[in-house]
C-alpha cells in the first residue's frame, strides 16, 4: 500500500470514528424527566438548607415527623446544587459529563482489547444505543453506572497485573455508598471475583499465594467497611438487603426481565455474541472475570434494572473475545479495498453528517423533557392544586407521589412516594396498593387517616372505586386522572371555585420542573 493510500484510510476511519462520535452524543443529549428526580432536588435543598443528612418527613401525612433513611443523600446535594446554580442545563451537563465519561472508558478499553479504531467505534455506538433508555434520565444511577464500570475495570486489571490495582475499591465503595444503593451490586461482583481468582490461584499453585490470597482478602474487607462511613452506619447495609429483597409489584424496572419484550430482545442481541465470543475467541479466558460475566448477565432475570450493569460487564469482559471472534470471521470474508476517491468521498460524508449531528444536538441540551417518554404526571391537576393554595392531605397514585411532594409540599402532603422502604413500612406500602389496584379493604387510606383529597390514575381500579364512594366528589379529571374531595370541606370549595390551568395534562411538550 502507497503512503498517501495508508494516510486516506486512516482519514476515512478517523472521519467514521468522528461520526460515530457525533451520533453518540446526539442520542445522549436527549434527556427526559425520572419520575424521582424532582425529589433529589427537594431533598438535596432541604439537606442544603439544614446541614442535616437525616432529616425528619416533611411531605407524607401517612408518617410525618418520621426520620427516613435517605441512602441517595449525597445525590441528592449534586443534583440540588447543580440545580441551583445552573437550573437544568447543570443537571443535563451532569448527566452528558457521565455518559460521556463511560463512552470514553468504553471506547478506551474497547481499543487497549485489541480492537481496530473502526471496531470499537461500532462496538461502542451498539452499547451506547442499546443503553440508551438508562442513559437518557437524570436519576440516581447516574452513579452507579460509571462506579460499577470502573469496579469492573479495576478487577479486569487485577485479574491481569495482580492485586496491587484493588487498593483503588475502597475509595470507590466510600464515595458510591452515600451516592445509591448499588454499590450492593459492586459489593457482590467483587465477592465473585474474589472467591473465583481465590480458588484459581490455589487450584492452579501460581506464585505466592499466600501473598496473593492476602491482598485479595484485605481489598474485600476494606471495602465493606468502607461502605460503613454514611450517615446511617451499619444500618444502610440492612436496609438496603430487605428492600433488595422486597415485592415491587407496581413498579416495571424490578420485574424480571422478559426476553419476549423489547428490552429482553436487546439484551439477546449483545448477550448471545458475548457467549459466543467466548467459545469462539482464541484468547485466554479467565475464570474469576468468566465468573462475573455469567453472574452479572444472569442478574436482569432477577429484575430489569439490572440490565445496563450486565451490558457493562459483557463490554468489559467479553469485548476483547468478541473482537477475537469477529478478527477470525472478517479475514474468511476480507474483501479488496475500497478505491482511495471513494474513501475520501465516504470521509466528507461521514464529517458531514457529523457536524450535522453536533447541530441537531444544540436544541436538546436546555430542556429535560416531560411527558410519556418519562412516564407521565398528572401535571394539569398538580397545577389546579396549586393554584388554589390550599393544605390538604392526598392520597395519590404511586408514580406521581414525588411529583406532587415536590410541587404541592410541605403544604399538601401525600399518602405515598417513590423513597417507599426509606420513609413508609411495609403496611403503609400495603395500603396504597391496595387503593390502586382496588384489592381488600382497599379505602383504608381513606377511613383510617385524616385524608382530604384523592389523586388517582383513570388507568387504576381507584378511579372508579372513588367514583361510587359516598361523601366523595369528582373534582377535575383529565384522559389521565381525576381528583377527588371528601364532600363538605372547605378545601373542597376552594377548589371548586379555582379555574383550571390550560395547557399539558401529562407533561407533554414541557420541561423540568
């Protein structure tokens, strides 16, 4: 190959990079509304506000004055400073400097695996589109991706330098246990690995395995108690173990993944290279990291909101076997290469469309967008309450309980919101799915507590429940939801007399907040 021949293809693959780039950040830069992230900014200012971590309810009238176990307290401030200081384009900014930095990490790894610069472009453009639906939300996991990343990325480079890389997990394991609860997550890849490269060191008689065995048992063991340096002690590792374990009926990420849906379809498409990766790849595989692949890509099958975890773990894992896979194939299918005119033509495409991607992103980084694509809110009848300004207590439907606390409280306080276990026990929690799903004694929220208003979704056994429940009124309703008042209060009237808001019923076409 002639040197000018050599300098136009890598110009042609630097332009496919490039673009591959551009359409990276487009699809990142949308950002749309989790349900819990107006509660992270409330709570993030009240503990701004206060200096305090553990702070008494302000916002349920179900257990008020209650302290609650705020584990996402950390989050929480970020969210609320950014906010703060910069309104959304600060939590927007957050979440483009998180994806970004796994894109980058990924794509780093991708290519230190053995891959061609071209390779890992598209290897990276397939995760990042395939974990488009948790990289699009501001929300508190915003933390555990990249932490749990580098936690697999520490154990990849151990596995391979020896255990001196393990000093980084408790420093690691500190920071994510006051930032989310997934550290749990970290905790048990790290066990995993641990117990595996354990056996493997004493099965296979490598080197000082005493040497070998102590590091590995220091490392683990410091992480833990890492974890212990929160607010709430040893009690975080507790709570956080029993809601591991709970029942979430009413809430699609805690299911287990289905690979008949959408999302178990994708995750088909980058779990069957990864296996096939390993049969095929002429590398060598290491049973500890084996271990925590077949471990964590069983884990959405537990619950969905386990699938990006998994996607991590086959792009760190098994990326360099299915880069050896895929070597082995394209040499049986090499073809000649393309005339160097054609390649610079393929290169001003690609740079092209680029800078085209780069301009389609400018308008989607000032809004974080309400409205279905984030699960819809009652938006419409939050703001008739709103207006009104009266003090109420409300039951409310579940997916808008932050929603409402945020916007409605401490004024009107709610009956249920997204922290569930971290304020409410387990017989309040009953009761509200009771409510929703018109189950046994499903109005004890309304017999058994000073309760003023009902906010229920039309697409719940409440909203007809209510409808025929005597000394209750229809207030508002909308095609998503209709609020109720006990007959005879003054609130009641008030609202009454208050005009309904035009605009959005759901949230549709708004931003944040």
């Amino acid at each position: 190959m002639a040197p000018g021949d050599e300098n136009v293809e890598r110009g042609s693959m630097t332009a496919l990079s490039l673009l591959v780039g551009s359409l990276v950040f487009y699809r990142l830069a949308e950002t749309t509304a989790d349900p819990d992230l107006w509660g992270h900014v409330v709570f993030g200012e009240r503990i701004l506000a206060t200096r305090r971590i553990v702070q008494p309810d302000l916002y349920s009238y179900i257990a008020p004055g209650r302290p609650w176990t705020n584990h996402e307290w950390l989050i929480d401030v970020v969210f609320a400073t950014l906010f703060g200081r910069f309104g959304p384009q600060g939590l927007i900014g957050l979440k483009l400097a998180v994806t970004l930095g796994i894109s980058y990490l990924l794509y780093r790894h991708f290519r230190r695996a053995g891959l061609p610069q071209l390779r890992a472009s598209i290897m990276l453009l397939v995760f990042v589109l395939a974990m488009v639906p948790w990289f699009i939300t501001v929300r508190a996991q915003l933390a555990t991706l990249p932490l749990f990343l580098l936690t697999l990325l520490t154990l990849s480079q151990a596995s391979a330098d020896g255990v001196w890389p393990l000093w980084k997990l408790p420093i690691l394991f500190f920071v994510w246990a006051n930032l989310h609860g997934g550290f749990l997550a970290g905790l048990g890849v790290l066990v995993v690995w641990s117990v595996t490269r354990l056996a493997t060191v004493w099965v296979r008689r490598e080197p000082s395995p005493s040497r070998t065995t102590a590091g590995i048992v220091v490392a683990v063991v410091c992480s833990v108690l890492a974890t212990l340096l929160n607010p709430f002690g040893v009690h975080l590792l507790t709570f956080l173990y029993q809601t591991a374990l709970g029942a979430r009926p009413d809430i699609t990420e805690w299911q287990p993944l289905v690979l008949s849906s959408q999302f178990g379809f994708v995750y088909l498409l980058l779990a069957l290279p990864a296996v096939l990766g390993l049969i095929w790849s002429r590398r060598e595989r290491v049973p500890a990291l084996v271990a925590v692949l077949l471990t964590v890509m069983a884990m959405p099958f537990l619950a969905m909101r386990h699938v990006p975890l998994a996607l991590l773990a086959i792009a760190v894992i098994a990326a360099e076997h299915i880069g050896d896979a895929w070597s082995r194939v394209a040499t049986r299918m090499a073809t000649s290469r393309l005339q160097p005119r054609v390649e610079r033509m393929i290169s001003i495409a690609c740079l092209v469309l680029a800078a085209l991607f780069l301009a389609l992103s400018v308008p989607r980084l000032s809004c974080i967008a309400l409205g279905p694509a984030s699960g819809t809110r009652a938006v419409r009848a939050v703001a008739l309450l709103k207006q009104s300004g009266v003090t109420a207590n409300m039951v409310v439907d579940f997916d808008w309980g932050t929603y409402a606390l945020a916007r409605l409280g401490p004024g009107i306080k709610v009956s249920i919101d997204g922290r569930r276990e971290a304020a409410y026990n387990q017989d309040e929690q009953a009761q509200s799915l009771r409510l929703r799903f018109g189950l046994h004694e499903w109005d004890t929220l309304l017999t058994s507590y000073e309760t003023h208003l009902a906010l229920v979704s039309k697409e719940t056994a409440a909203f007809n429940l209510m409808k025929q429940r005597p000394g209750w009124k229809l207030l508002y309703d909308d095609p998503l939801s209709g609020l109720f008042g006990r007959d005879g209060l003054p609130q009641v009237a008030v609202i009454e007399r208050t005009p309904v808001p035009t605009g959005s019923y759901d949230g549709t076409g708004l931003c944040f907040p």
